[in-house]
C-alpha cells in the first residue's frame, strides 16, 4: 500500500509540473494576448519528463515511458533554442544528455523481461497498450512539429497546429486514462483541455489579427 503511495506521489508531482508549465504560459499568453512560449515552460517540461518516466516504468506503462522519450529531447532543444543550455552547468549538463540513454540501456539489458512487462501484462490488454501508445506519440507528435516549427523560424514558437495536435492527442490518453482508471493521467489531461483550447483561441485570433493588418 505504501509503494502504491509513493507511486501516486511521483505521478501526481509530475502532473504538478506539466500543469505549472501550462498555467505559466497561459496567464503570460492572456495578458499579452499572443501565445508565447515563455523559458519557464521548457524547464518544468523537463522536471515533469523525468517524474512522468519514472511513475510509467514503476506502473509498467510503456505508453507512458514511449511518450516521454520521444519529447525529452525535444525539451533539452528548446531550452537550447532559448538560450538557456549554454547557462547550465556542465555537469547537469552530462546528466541531462545521458540519463535517457542509461534508461534505454537498462531496459535493453533484459529484453525479455521488459517484453513480458509491458507487452504481456495481465492487469493491461495488448489493444489497450496500443490505443495508449497511439495516444502518447499523436500528443508527443506536437513537439516535433513545434520543434521542425521552431528551427525553421529560428526562435523556440508555440504555433497553432501543436494547440491542434495537444486537443486529438489529449482527448486520446484522457479516454486510454479513463479505462485504465489512472487519476494521475485524467487529471493533467482534463486540465489540459481547456489550456490547450484557449491558447488555440488566442492563436488563431492572432492569426487573423495579422492578416487583417496585411
């Protein structure tokens, strides 16, 4: 019961950080009127990333782990594009690249096992591990066309279609959340809904806004 506890507690101070991280950029957006992508909101990506790994492997959910993979770097990249990388101390640094590659080498040393973990858990079904899965890489897809986004246009952007991206991909592990009964995954997903709608309102009112001007 107390590792149950302790497991709950990763997963919910992860969500704490994904949720800082959008209610910072939202009250910033609201009050410039524009969708900004503000420094802070690359760090405690960061911060969540490590948590919402951990509380995947602790649940054996390689939904979870898959998603948190592919936009880890994603992240480190972004605060490069801000500036921030090259302020880091060179030892953070180092652990920061290399942690990810210690996970997947860990789990590589027993493929078996991992398989039987993950892909023939009894308590989770394959065609849910797969809606899951569909789920974590539509959400996770955002942040590589954020990034493709953002390195042609040299600055780190949060453009309209990531806001579009974030509701589908949202919508899906909020349902995958729901079956699975997990609080933590309906929680942060439920408040990112409306997040994500509004920044997608403001963004396309700015859209407008800068076509009406031309």
């Amino acid at each position: 019961m107390r590792t149950h506890f302790i497991i709950f507690a990763i997963g919910f101070l992860s969500q704490l950080f994904f949720s800082a991280r959008t209610i910072v950029q939202w009250i910033l957006t609201e009050r410039e009127k524009r969708v900004l992508s503000p420094s802070v909101f690359w760090i405690l990506s960061i911060a969540g990333s490590y948590l919402l790994c951990l509380y995947g492997w602790f649940r054996n959910d390689f939904a979870i782990i898959l998603g948190q993979f592919i936009s880890y770097y994603i992240y480190l990249g972004n605060l490069n594009l801000k500036g921030i990388w090259n302020k880091i101390p060179v030892l953070l640094k180092g652990l920061l690249l290399i942690t990810p590659i210690f996970a997947i080498a860990f789990m590589l040393r027993n493929i078996s096992g991992f398989m039987n973990s993950f892909f023939q858990n009894r308590t989770v079904p394959v065609w849910l591990i797969i809606f899951g899965a569909i789920g974590q890489v539509t959400f996770t897809l955002r942040f590589i066309y954020q990034w493709l986004y953002s390195y042609h246009h040299h600055e780190s952007l949060l453009p309209i279609g990531f806001w579009i991206i974030s509701l589908i991909g949202s919508s899906l592990i909020l349902i995958y959340g729901i079956i699975r009964i997990d609080p933590v995954l309906i929680l942060g997903q439920s408040f990112g809904l409306m997040a994500y709608g509004r920044n997608l309102y403001i963004g396309l009112n700015q859209s407008n806004y800068a076509i009406d001007k031309k």
